[in-house]
C-alpha cells in the first residue's frame, strides 16, 4: 500500500466549523451545512516543492498531496486534468482585450470538468470502501460518476430529468450504470434520491453533500495558477449552476496562498448564469449571503438549470472576498457567444460555457473588464455533448453535383 | 516571424521517390502516389535531445523540430496531443493479459484523433498561404479540419455522407463550414470534391492528397514512444480506414530509429478492420502490396468504411515490415468489446476503437499476443461522438416515486 502523501487533516463543517473524520463516510455537517477538506498547509509549505511538480504525470494527480485520498491503489484515473488554456485572440479583439482566454474543460474524460469531481469523489468513496453511490444529475455529473464508478467497481444509481443531455444517459448505460429518468428538476430528482440514500443506506453524492467532489473541482484553480506561473490571472469567470467550481477554485487559491505558492493578489471571481435561472446573480445584487429558490427556471444551459444551490453562500462569499460579480445572460447572448467563439477561435463550447463570452462582453463594456486584464474563461464541457443547439438545414448533392 | 527550428527538408514520393518542395503547394506525384515529408534527421539527431522535451507544452507540438511547420506564428492550436495511456488491468485480465493499455484519442479537441492531422494539415496550409480546403470525410476529420479551419481562417468546403455521425456535422456547422451531404460513401463524396478543386483550384484535404496530415497523425507515434520512456511496445492495434494512422505511427518510429531515441525493435503493428469493410485484411491474407475495392462495405464503425484507401500499399508495407497482422472483427463482436471495455475500465470508447479490444481477444486466443507483451489499443475517439451505438430503454419514476 504505497501512499500518495496527501497532508489531509479531515473535514470541517462550512458553516459552524464543527469537525468530522475524513476517514470514514460523513455526507453534511449535522448543522446540514456542506463539509470541506482541511490540509496540513504548514507542511505543505515546508515540504513541496513548485519544482516536484516538473515531471508529475499531466493529470490532476499530479497535485496529489493536496487531494484527499492517501493511498494510490485507490486513485481511479483515465487521465483527467492539465486541460488546456488556449488563447483568443480574435474573440478577444472584438472586445478590444488583450489577454483573453479559455480553460477548455472539454478535453477530458466524459467531455466535462464534472470528470474532476468524480474522478476524486470516486477514488475517496473507493477508499472508504463505499458499495453504490448515487445522485440526482443534469446529466454531465452523473455520466462522468457512473463512468469512474465502473472503474473503481461501484455500482451506480442516478436520477436524470428528461430533459438533461441525452449523451449523458448513454454514458451512464454505457458504463452499466442504473439510470432512470424523471419529468422534472434536478431538486425533483434530489428528493427521490434522497429518500433512496435513506432506505438503503447507499453513499449520497449529490452536489455538495459529499465532500469530495470539490477537491476535485479545485484543481481548476491549481492548474490556473501553474499554468499562468504562479501569477494568476485577473478575472475568472465560471458558468454558475451548483457553484461547486467557484467554490472549488476559491479554496484552491486560498490553501495556495497559505502555503506561499502565490502572492496575495487573488482573481476576481465571476459567477455567470442565464436569465432564466439566475438565484446567484439576484443574490448578489441584493447584497445577501444567500440565494433564494428560483421559481420556474428555464434555459437552453440546462447544466446551470440550479434553482437553489446547497453551497450558494460559499459561491457568494468567494465573489465578496475577490471583489468579483456576478452577471446573467439570455438563452439569445449565449447562442451568439457560442458562434463567435466557435467561428473565430475554433473552440465548440457548451452552452454553458458560452455563457462566459456573453458575460465578458458585458464586463468589458461596463468597465469591470480592463482592456489589458488577463481574463480566463473556465469552458465546463465539450460543444459535441449539445448538438441539437446548433440547428440548421443541411444541403444534399446528387452524385454528379458540381460544387 | 520565429522559427520552430523544424528539421523539414522537402517532399518525396511514397512510390517513385521523386522530390517536390515544402514550400509550395503540393498534392499527389504525378505518378499518383502519396507524398511523404523529409527531414534531416541527422542534424536532429546531433542537435535535438530528449531532455529538451521536458519542459514543454503536453501538445503534439513539442516534437515541433519533427513537424513540418517552419513559423511558429503558423501554428494553430487548441490544446491537442499528449492523450493519456491508460492501463486496463481488468479487461486485460479477462485475456490473461498483463499489459494492456488504451490510448485515448477522445481527450482532444473535437473528441477524436482527427485533430492531430488537422492541426498540423491546418497549420501547413495556412503556412502556404491557403485561403479555402475542401475533402471528403466519414464525418470526424471534417468537422477536425472545420474546426481547425475556423481557428486559421480559412474556409472549409466539406462533403460527407449522410450516414456520418450526425454530431460531425453540428460541429461543422459551428465552426462555419460550407457542409453538404451525399447519399453516398466517403468515394462518392470523393469523386464530387474531385470536381470542385479542378474547378476552383481549392486545396485537396483528401486523406493522403496533402502530405502534412500524416504529420499530425505521426505525433501518436512519437508520443506512444515517449510515454513508454522510449522503450516501445510489443504490439499497437489501430483501426485501420484511410490508414494515415498507422502510416504515421511507423513513419515517427522510422525517424526515432534513425535518430537513435529508439533501439532495433519496433511493434508488431496491427491493422484491425471491420469484417463488413476489411480490404486490408483480405490484401494482408493473400500476401498482396494493395488492396482491391471492397464492395458493398457496411460497418457501425463507420469511420472505418472506406473500401478502399489510398495509402493502403503504406499500411501494408508498415504491417509486413514490422511483423504486425491485419484482423477484422464483426459490428457484433466490437459492441461487445465497446460494452466490456466502458463497464470494466470506465473507458467509453468509439465503435471503431471497440474493435481493438474485440481483436485482442482473437490475438490472444491465437498466441500472437503473450500474456507478457506490452500492447496498446489506440481508440481513435471518444464515445459520446456516437450516442447511437448504445441503445436501451430506460425507466421513468414519478415524483412520488421510491428507488
């Protein structure tokens, strides 16, 4: 049993601080508030090295130490992370920005970041011997969970909305997972899940309420920060449905901070949503901590379809703390974001990840963006996961047709 | 205007040897034949070490002194290459083999190994000035090239037939691309785009009618080499359509030999085809140097239906040479082998990368694969490219429902 060296701590609850074992299976602090990872950073700092990363593997294990698994048979991989951050140079232009770029999550296992959560959440629930894990899903999450739930041979039951992409069903039957579908919400799918996880005793791994999935996550903010050489950027955008990649991000530069690896400067956090579904945004401007349910939500970015997040005052705490905001765009914008960057830059973004251009338009005009701001937007998934959002007629020719 | 410091030193015909120049446009000798890049591999020999690969970028351009770009301002990239080599010990064991690994061609831009031949296909034709690239495509090169294309400026006149992965499609679309559809196959598609560039003087994107996709292609080779710290590996499947894959693999190997990064032995390369479309296989059983026009040819792995390739005397040739084989395996026996695989690794890959799997069972059945040899499947896609190939009916709950 070799060990990765993780200098995990155990967990601590988000809200009221109480602390629990990272070495057995706990799900919400009982305060019902999300629990988080906690590290020896003091170690951390003293110990590793930015130069041990040199000739790491190119995955997100590569910052192993500061993941929450401690043994390496348990790590589940198929070679998730180190996902690319393109420059664009033309869409940039446009907008007269300088430094504009993209962090191309779908260059990974499962087409999406949600690869990142499950990847680690897998490897921990594997490692506290968990049997099935399951999940309400807008697809991606459940896809990429099912996925390295085969790896790792744990059995998978996921709940889907309709409406949620229907790649994703394929993966999760692909990988042999149980998959059943509902006409409804993800909160809709949640309660159903929930009253499974108390029947049988099956390990929740809902957005938030295992503390995994967001170790995970905040390697997005590791590789930002290696990536740029440890000067990060100045503004982060993220299309916001759970927020578990804002939060993620957050906590990923701050235990940086604490061991020293950056400086004090921290991006400014962006939080984007659609109109049709933007409790964050309301939240934030109304200066309130937390978000309310957002009644009939609706829109084409159906993985930012949220109405009310678990962890919606971790996200609104981690814009306060940056000085960041947090913007909307219709279902209109993002469509035409995702032909500019897709026509200019080469880059088939997810409708979510559209967002984020949309966003930075409107940034840009309103001043928050400055023309020579060094912008990163994180793309959550590949555009070939969402073809029926690019629609139009094809022309046929006949055999002997001359172009 | 930078110099990548390539190695490349002109063109040469694959049959008669005839030299043509890299800095102009050129398609196929007039005898017909594919034209392959030269480079001066003794000087990259003295000049170029191994340890200058370590600190650079995980894409395929890292081994730019061994790509045909001179300009680094020619260089389009979104972030492709270095894709992970993925040990399948469960599915291996299945075989009793101990070594089986995967590279995963779906964790790249546009989710398939296309992108390499498009980036660097791409790169060379904006390098030579190209304003417009047309081809023929079983769906997932065009949508590369499209996409690639967009990056480029360049536009893309793309032919395919109705039959491709409809997703190629959407991704086509996207990026800006004239797409039209046949009724047809990939050379009846051909036999249009034919007309159109005598017509219109565009460029010849054709598999093999430029010489620089090869190039890209290459890159898996070099990588391959590598990753398995230049000792290669015993054996490396491939499935085997237009065949630029495996063309490419045993050119990169050639240059490393030459080069000395790699000793004597070279994998046994192997052509696997579906049994619905294999002339490969047929020319391979019958000891012949091409292949002969498979008619009526139908597969699910439709990227693999093409009944006749234009390099096929080149796969043969890199069979022969390296001691490799020509398999061919049923639509039934790769759903199979793609079930096992993404139940058993987590790895969902494309129909035509499940054939791999359904051939090394046969290999090993057969002793040309011990249970000891290093062996790697290159699954050239990813498997939410073909959504289709998965097809189940999955249950609904109501609201009220318990799991």
């Amino acid at each position: 049993m070799k060990l990765t060296n993780s200098y995990i701590k155990g967990l601590y609850c988000s809200k009221c601080g109480k602390k629990y074992s990272a070495r057995e299976v706990n799900h919400l602090c009982e305060c019902g508030a999300p629990l988080l990872v906690s590290y020896d950073l003091e170690r951390a700092a003293k110990e590793l090295k930015k130069e041990d990363l040199r000739d790491r593997p190119t995955s997100l294990w590569r910052y192993k130490e500061l993941l929450p698994v401690e043994y390496e048979e348990n790590i589940v991989s198929i070679g998730e992370g180190m996902t690319p951050v393109i420059p664009l140079p033309a869409a940039g232009a446009r907008l007269n920005l300088k430094n504009l770029y993209l962090k191309d999550e779908g260059i990974i296992p499962t087409g999406t970041f949600k690869a990142r959560g499950a990847a680690v959440g897998v490897s921990k629930a594997k490692e506290l011997g968990v049997d099935t894990i399951t999940m309400p899903t807008n697809g991606n999450a459940g896809a990429a969970w099912s996925i390295y739930g085969a790896r790792a041979g744990i059995r998978s039951v996921i709940v889907m909305p309709e409406d949620a992409a229907a790649i994703t069903r394929k993966e999760c039957l692909a990988a042999g997972a149980e998959l059943y579908l509902v006409k409804g919400l993800i909160s809709d799918c949640g309660k159903i899940v929930g009253r499974g996880v108390a029947r049988h005793g099956w390990y929740d791994a809902s957005t938030l309420k295992e503390p995994y999935r967001i170790e995970g996550k905040k390697t997005m903010g590791l590789e930002i920060a290696e990536q740029f050489n440890w000067e990060v950027p100045d503004v982060i955008l993220y299309p916001t449905g759970g927020g578990v990649g804002i939060i993620g991000i957050y906590k990923a530069l701050k235990e940086l901070q604490e061991m020293g690896w950056i400086g004090e400067k921290l991006p400014r956090l962006v939080a984007v949503q659609a109109e049709g579904c933007a409790p964050i945004v309301r939240a934030f401007q109304e200066s309130k901590k937390e978000s309310v349910f957002f009644e009939n939500s609706s829109t084409i970015a159906f993985g930012i379809n949220v109405p009310k997040a678990l962890g919606d005052f971790l996200v609104l705490d981690a814009i306060y703390r940056t000085n960041g905001t947090a913007v909307s765009v219709t279902d209109e914008e993002l469509a035409a974001a995702l032909s500019v960057v897709a026509k200019t830059e080469g880059i088939f973004t997810c409708p979510e990840g559209a967002t984020l251009y949309a966003a930075v338009e409107k940034l840009a005009a309103s001043g928050f963006i400055a023309g020579d701001d060094k912008v990163v937007m994180l793309n959550t998934g590949a555009g070939i996961k969402y073809p029926d959002v690019i629609q139009s007629e094809i022309p046929y020719l006949e055999l002997d047709a001359e172009l």
